[in-house]
C-alpha cells in the first residue's frame, strides 16, 4: 500500500547517540508531504479529467453506434470524432504522465541536495570544533609553562628598595 501524507506525517524515528536532527528530519518531512499531497492531488484531478475524457468517449461511441444505422458518410464521421477523443485522451495520459515524472524527479533532486548540505554542514561543524579544541590546548599549553612558576617565585628585596627611596627623599630636601 502506497504511503499517504499522514502516514509520512506521523512517522517517528528512533533516537541515536548521532542521528540526525530531529528539526531537521521534520522540515525535511514536512516538505516531503506536502510534496507528497501536490502530487496525489494532481493525480486525483487528472484521473477526473481522464473519467471525463472517457465519458465522453462512450458518448461518441453511442453515437457512432447509433449513426452506423443511419447512412455510411455519417459513420465515418462519428469514427474520426472517436479517433480524435482518443488521441485526445492520451495526450492528457502523456502530459499527466510527463507531470508526475517531473515532480518526482524534482522531489528526489531536492533530497538529494538537502542531504548533500547536510553533509557539508557536519564536515564544517567537525572542522570548527577541531580548530576550536587546538586553540584552546594551545593557550592551556601557555599557562602550564615554567615561565608563571618562574614569576610567581620571583622575590623581591623590598628592603634595599626602601632604602633607597629614603636617600633619595634625603637629597631632594637638601636642594
């Protein structure tokens, strides 16, 4: 049994540690039924036209049934306007046909597309957090060198300072 659009609306994927995204997968679906429901909706209105085109065959068939009794030109008659009906009829069969061929492929060029993206998305996320894990090791690299234990243990003599600060505040009150 074909898939109608609710049960591509309604169907539910198991979750995986890495599967897809869940969004994603739902937009992707919801084109797809709404794809889907253009489709049988034009198939509907086509197989109507088709009843239609057919109705009106069995009238000219009646009608060439009931002109065969009557004179012979007129037979010939009916038999083009039926010869005319069914050429009629599969060129809408062929335009229908040519229709939903096309809409398909299109569909399936766009999933096709849709899934390629994605793959170029899940290539340039890898690359970025690649990039982003050797930036930040690198700057770990930078703090766990000797040089902060070599400045955190950099003493000072203050005391030599401070007395060089006296002399100097000595001389500059004698000028």
């Amino acid at each position: 049994m074909p898939l109608s659009p609710l049960d591509i609306h309604n169907k539910e994927f198991s979750r995986a540690f890495r599967g897809y995204q869940e969004d994603e997968v739902n937009e992707f679906l919801e084109q797809i039924m709404k794809d889907y429901e253009k489709v049988i909706k034009e198939r509907t209105e086509m197989e109507e036209r088709m009843k239609s085109t057919d109705e009106r065959m069995g009238h000219f068939t009646n009608l060439e049934t009931t002109l065969q009794k009557s004179i012979f030109v007129a037979q010939e008659a009916s038999e083009e306007v039926r010869r005319n009906a069914q050429k009629e009829a599969d060129l809408i069969v062929q335009e229908a046909e040519k229709n939903a061929d096309r809409i398909v492929n299109e569909s399936l060029a766009k999933a096709r597309r849709i899934a390629t993206e994605i793959e170029e998305l899940k290539k340039q996320s890898k690359i970025f957090r690649n990039r982003f894990k050797m930036l930040v090791e690198a700057q770990l690299d930078l703090i766990e060198t000797e040089d902060w234990n070599t400045l955190l243990e950099y003493d000072l003599d203050t005391e030599n300072i401070d007395q060089i600060e006296k002399k100097e505040a000595g001389s500059a009150a004698k000028e």
